[in-house]
C-alpha cells in the first residue's frame, strides 16, 4: 500500500507562484525504486489531464506542453516528497491537482497509475 497526501494549493492571483508537494508514504513505497511519480490536475466539467511526471531514480522528467516553461517538478528522495513548482499562474490552471504514483517508467497516461492522493484546489484569480 501506497499513500500520497498533496498540499500547497491554494488561491493565487493571475502571474503568481505556488509549489504544491505530494508527501508518500507507505510499506511498499519504501520496498519499491522502479518508481514514477505524476502530476494531474482536473478542473470542473473537464477530464483529469496529465501536468508532470518524474521517475524517482535517475529523475526523468516530463511536463505538458501547456505549462511548459512555468511548471517544474522535482523531487526530494529522502523526504519521500515530490513537488510542483508553478510559476506565472493563468485562470486557466485553476483545477483540483493530483500527485499519483506506479512501478515502472514516467509515463503521461493517467490510467497507468496506480495510487492517487486526494487533491489539492488551486485557484488562480485574474
């Protein structure tokens, strides 16, 4: 069993920066390396969409192209902790932000991941 709790979120005004962290935990987290941790975020009306994912050996990163210059996800092995810095924030990032994580490679595809944390609301204001 793996658990993810997500935190920062928060309401930010339009060009703002939050860094949102997902902390895990967990028997198998600690057993398993052949790690990848993602990003998503899902904002009302519309499906979960794929934000960042980075392998927790080695540190392989991806970011969606629509946040691609303002977003970066990092990572801290021994706090067990990934994170996602969000800079220059748009209305549009508004949404409910996700970390999940799965064995094996960094992958975009959300129904690849098995554990999910519960959310964090991010709300950008113009």
């Amino acid at each position: 069993q793996v658990q993810l709790v997500e935190s920062g979120g928060g309401l930010v005004q339009a060009g703002g920066s939050l860094r949102l962290s997902c902390a895990a935990s967990g028997r198998d987290f600690s057993i398993w390396t052949n790690l990848a941790m993602g990003w998503f975020r899902q904002a009302p009306g519309k499906e979960r969409e794929f934000v960042a994912t980075i392998s927790w050996i080695g540190g392989t990163t991806s970011i969606a192209d629509s946040v691609k210059g303002r977003f970066t996800v990092s990572k801290d092995n021994a706090k067990k902790t990934t994170y996602l810095q969000m800079n220059n924030l748009k209305p549009e990032d508004t949404a409910v932000y996700y970390c999940a994580t799965r064995v094996g490679t960094v992958t975009t595809r959300k129904s690849e991941y098995t554990y999910w944390g519960q959310g964090t609301q991010v709300t950008v204001s113009s």
